[in-house]
C-alpha cells in the first residue's frame, strides 16, 4: 500500500492511497462472497454462489463498489497513521484527526490497483500567548467583594417556612394562597390547546403559574362546584401560539386545602434537626449563601480567564469544530426546553425563527467555545497536566452512583465514553486550579 500526502489547510491533510492490485483481488473476492450471503441466486445455497454467477446477476460493477468499501476500511487506519507520521513535525507532538474523512474513489477498474483518496480534519495548532500573566491580570481586575444582603437570607428562610407548610383539607370555598386540586378544559374557539386539559390538577393560588386571570377565577369555588369563564391573553405570555386569542375554560373544583406556613422560630430551627435558635438558622443560610455566591463568582473569573487567554492564542479553527459546537449547543438547549415541559417546535414558534437563523446567530458563540476548549487542551499539554486513573475512576463512580442499580446505569451509559469525558472535566480542573495557583 502506497501512501502520498498533500496538506491542503493547516487543519486538514489530504493524502491518496493505491491498494496494489493482488491484495485488492482478495477484496474484490469477498465482495462477491458476502453478496451470495445477502441474497438468493437460483440453484445455490447462500453464500454458495461462484463470482461469475454473482457478476452475471447483479453486475461486475456493484460487486467493484462493495470491493472498494471493504477495501478503504481495511486499508485507511493504516494509510491514516502513515499520513500524519508523515506530516508530524515536532517530535512528540501528536496531529489528532477529527470527525469523519472526506473519502473519494479516483481509480476502480477490473485488473487495476484501487485508489482512492481521503481528506482528513485536523485538531488545529495552538498558539498560546502568555497565559500566566492574562489569569493574574485578569484575576486582579475582576475580583468583587462577596455580598449577601438581609433580602436574600429572608427569601432563603422563606422558602424554607413554604417546604415546611401543612395543609388541611377544608369544605369552605377557596382563598388566595389555598392549595387546591381542580380538573380544566381550555378550549380557542372549538378546538382543545395543547395542554388544556387536565384532572386533580394541583395548584396554590396566587402563585401565578396560570394565564393571568385564571387564578383569580378560582378564588370563591368551593369543593364540587364548576364555572366557567372566558380569558384573552396577553400579548407579553410566553406562548406564542396563545397571544391575544380568547379562551374559554370550565374547571370543576375538586378539592380545597388551607395551608399553615410556619413562623420563623426556635422551635421551627430546632425541627430542621441541626439548629438551637433561629439566630443560628440564620447564620447558616448566610454562611450558605456565602459560598454558594463564592463558588458562582469562582467560575465567572474562571471562564473571563479563558476566554481572555483564547481570544489572544493564535488558532485557525475548521468549520468542522464549529458545526460540532453548535450541535452541542442546540442539544443543550432542546434538553432544557423538554425538561420545562415545552415542544421545541413551540419554542422555535415562540421566538419565531428557525433552527438554521439559530446556527447562524450562534455561530460566534460556537467559535468561542470551540476556541476555549483547544485552549484548556493546549495549556494541559504544555503543563504536563492530567488527571490521575485513580481520580478518573473516582469521579465517574460518583456520577453512576445517581443510578438505582448497576445494571440501569449499564444501560444508559457508555463506559469508555464517560471515562474520556471525566478525563477531561478533570484536566480542565486542574488547569484552572494551576491558572489560580500562579
């Protein structure tokens, strides 16, 4: 097998392959072989079928493509490696191919050698600049104070009085700030929204979780009763498809419960189970608060230290980097859109573009992500910087500790991939870590 290169981007070598003719003779053969497997040729067992019965029914053509298929996955691994050894300047460094070649087949003929040609993307060189003296500058500049106010520790203890509420079930109609369960139906004109019916839908009034207005139509009912009522909505409402329609609603009310919301006190302290006096309650949701503000503030430097550092490294990064980026973006997002209990496509609708306006408005941000993540690799690599198995192990473990048994997690997750993505959140750790340190 002959292999010649010809870099044709920094970030891409292309190189052609010539398989000599006896060796792609034995591929040519096989081609014939798993056709006679794959289907039935009169007279003979499958597989069983001599080359020339299977080149007189399906064409000498077809079984020279198949040939070439097996051929290229045989031979490209091998002509891969001899191409980047090739192209290798420094010793030591490693050029990385990424994503799927290009692979395009320039001679195929009976009683001929195969060649084909390959064009691969490369990870791309990095030229770091002085990323030592950017994290120390940029640390000293966005440095802030950290603050929690008195309205933050009190909204904090409120939501610690709400998860601790009781609720009574009450016959008496229903007040703002009752829990209550109701059955609905919400029709535009005679057609059902989508999502507008439900049964013992639960809800606390004055939550304002409803289109404005609904809540407010419940105050009064009492358990069993029913009303109807039409509501137009507003323009601003989240939905799109919904704006400014008229909708009318029947709800059945199935059930009122008077909620007791605890007052702040000792004894309410004493019942979270670790605390003497509220005064000490309090304490520890400003301690909490504290750091939680400390570690959000951690990262914000952390990520305005990178992305300083990639904005001035010198990096010519493909397009292939980029699509991948935005792939991951879109994903991200359609996950968070789901877990809201929204369709995508009523997202798109709602802020009315397409999925193809949303690559290209994200593109810049798809560079940038692209541009910090071979700029945390490149700085890992100078540093000598890399996570210990150990540590690998650890931290993946406690990822599938989430699952309920082993044999779930099997299911859901790919070992080796999730060890390869601990791999490199863990490098990147201590590459910010090492950034802090200096």
């Amino acid at each position: 097998m002959d292999v010649a290169v010809s870099p044709v981007h920094k970030s891409q070598i292309e190189f052609s392959v010539a398989v000599p003719l006896e060796e792609f003779e034995t591929h040519v053969k096989r081609a014939a072989r798993l056709i006679s497997e794959e289907r039935d040729f009169e007279g003979f067992r499958k597989g069983k079928a001599p080359y020339e019965i299977v080149k007189k029914e399906i064409g000498e053509n077809r079984i020279y493509e198949r040939a070439a298929e097996l051929a290229v996955r045989r031979t490209y691994p091998d002509a891969l490696q001899t191409a980047l050894a090739e192209i290798t300047k420094e010793p030591g460094k490693n050029q990385i191919p990424i994503g799927h070649p290009e692979i395009t087949i320039t001679k195929l003929a009976p009683g001929n050698e195969l060649l084909y040609k390959a064009k691969v993307s490369l990870l791309p060189e990095v030229g770091l600049p002085d990323y030592v003296a950017i994290a120390a500058r940029t640390r000293k500049k966005e440095k802030k104070d950290i603050v929690v106010t008195d309205a933050e520790i009190s909204r904090a203890i409120d939501w610690l009085r709400e998860s601790r509420t009781k609720e009574t079930a009450v016959s008496r109609p229903a007040r703002d700030g009752d829990a209550i369960e109701i059955d609905f139906e919400i029709r535009s004109g005679s057609a059902l929204i989508d999502g507008g019916n439900s049964h013992n839908h639960p809800l606390v009034i004055g939550q304002k979780k409803f289109i404005p207005g609904f809540e407010d139509h419940l105050i009064g009912m009492a358990p069993g009763t029913k009303k109807e009522f039409t509501l137009v909505v507003p323009e601003s409402w989240h939905d799109g498809n919904l704006r400014g329609k008229t909708l009318d609603i029947r709800t059945s009310m199935k059930q009122v419960r008077e909620r007791a919301i605890p007052d702040l006190t000792d004894e309410f302290a004493r019942d979270l189970g670790q605390f003497e006096t509220k005064e000490k309650l309090i304490e520890n949701v400003r301690q909490g608060l504290t750091q939680e503000r400390r570690e959000k503030e951690r990262e914000r430097i952390r990520m305005q230290i990178i992305k300083n550092i990639s904005a001035s490294a010198a990096i010519d990064i493909p397009d292939l980097l980029i699509e991948a980026e935005l792939d991951k973006m879109f994903t991200e997002l359609k996950s968070g859109i789901e877990q809201m209990g929204m369709k995508w496509n009523d997202y798109l609708a709602n802020i009315k573009k397409a999925e193809t306006e949303l690559r290209t408005d994200w593109r810049t941000e798809a560079d940038t992500r692209a541009r910090v993540a071979l700029t945390l690799r490149e700085i890992a690599a100078r540093e000598s910087i890399e996570p210990s198995e150990d540590d690998i192990t650890a931290r993946a473990n406690e990822f599938l500790a989430r699952y309920k048994t082993a044999h779930e997690a099997e299911k859901e997750i790919d070992p080796d991939a999730l060890k390869e993505y601990t791999r490199g959140v863990l490098r990147n750790e201590k590459v910010f870590e090492f950034l802090e340190s200096q």
